[in-house]
C-alpha cells in the first residue's frame, strides 16, 4: 500500500531544516503499513533523501523526531526504494534485532577489556576500567538471548520486573 501524502503547509519545527519539517509532516501521521517511495519522499523534501543524497541525513533526522514526538516509527526496507510504517510486530522484531546488536557489541567490548594490563594503570584509570567493566559485562548479560528466554518463561510482566530479571542474571552465570 502506498500513501499519497499531499502538504498544504508545512509546520515549523524549532532547529530544523525546511526539508526536515515538511519531511515530519509527512511521516507523523504514517499509519502501519504505509509506504513512501524514495521518489514521493524527493518530492516532499525537494531533495534526494535516498541513501547517500543530500537529503538523506533530513530524512533520518524525520524519522528520529517521529519516532520520539508522535510514536510513529518508519524503517527502510532492505533491497527497496522507500520506508515503511511499521506495526507493532514489526517494532518487536527490530526491538530483537537492536537487542542482538546490543549483546554483540557489550560482548565484544568485555573481550576486548579482559587483554588489559590493570597493574600498568593509574588509579584513576583503573576505577574507570572497573566500572566499564561492570556495565558491559552486566549489559551482555541482560542482553543474551538466554536471559531473555528465561524472562519469557517466566511470563514477565508488563513493567519490567527487576526481581524477575535479577534472578533471571544470577541464574545466567555472570
């Protein structure tokens, strides 16, 4: 399905381009399912927002404000030439996926933390290797898909359950 999306005027956002505003007027009344073609979104912001255009930052910049200020959140499609208004299951998947990101990266950096030398550091340094430490070590945990499989055995609630998620840790091994 795609949107036909007509802007008789454009409103003003504080700190924003022209091409940005009227990009957010377009994308913040997106409805799941929506699609908007890099040619209407060209016509929209007067300039190439395709990856690698010059409108291509306005548009990310769009997508960013819709997604905090009206809860509506567009993604690009893989292979196509146009963003989609995404559902909420579709919100879940990419939820997973920054999930996974997530645990890679703080995995990543808890490898690469464990090759340093702490005997050769300044006290102010090694507080704050200790500190990077705990944080990204605890993120990797939390962030595993083990823990989070043990949450939804769990049938975790609607807000977050601390409890539930700190034996769900403990249990993890870290």
């Amino acid at each position: 399905m795609t949107a036909t999306v007509e802007i008789h005027s454009i409103t003003h956002v504080p700190g924003v381009s022209p091409a940005t505003a009227a990009l957010i007027d377009a994308l913040k009344t997106g409805t799941p399912g929506n699609v908007l073609t890099d040619e209407q979104l060209r016509d929209i912001a007067r300039r190439d927002t395709a990856p690698g255009g010059k409108g291509y930052a306005s548009l990310q910049s769009a997508i960013r404000h819709c997604e905090r200020n009206h809860g509506v959140v567009w993604k690009r499609r893989p292979g196509a030439a146009c963003i989609e208004c995404l559902s909420d299951p579709q919100k879940l998947d990419l939820a997973d996926r920054h999930r996974r990101h997530v645990h890679k990266t703080a995995n990543r950096a808890v490898r690469q933390l464990a090759t340093v030398d702490t005997n050769g550091l300044p006290e102010a340094d090694r507080s704050k290797f200790n500190v990077h430490f705990a944080q990204l070590s605890t993120l990797a945990a939390f962030s595993s898909t083990g823990t989070r499989k043990k949450l939804e055995v769990r049938k975790a609630s609607r807000e977050a359950d601390m409890s539930k998620m700190l034996e769900a840790f403990r249990e993890n091994g870290r």
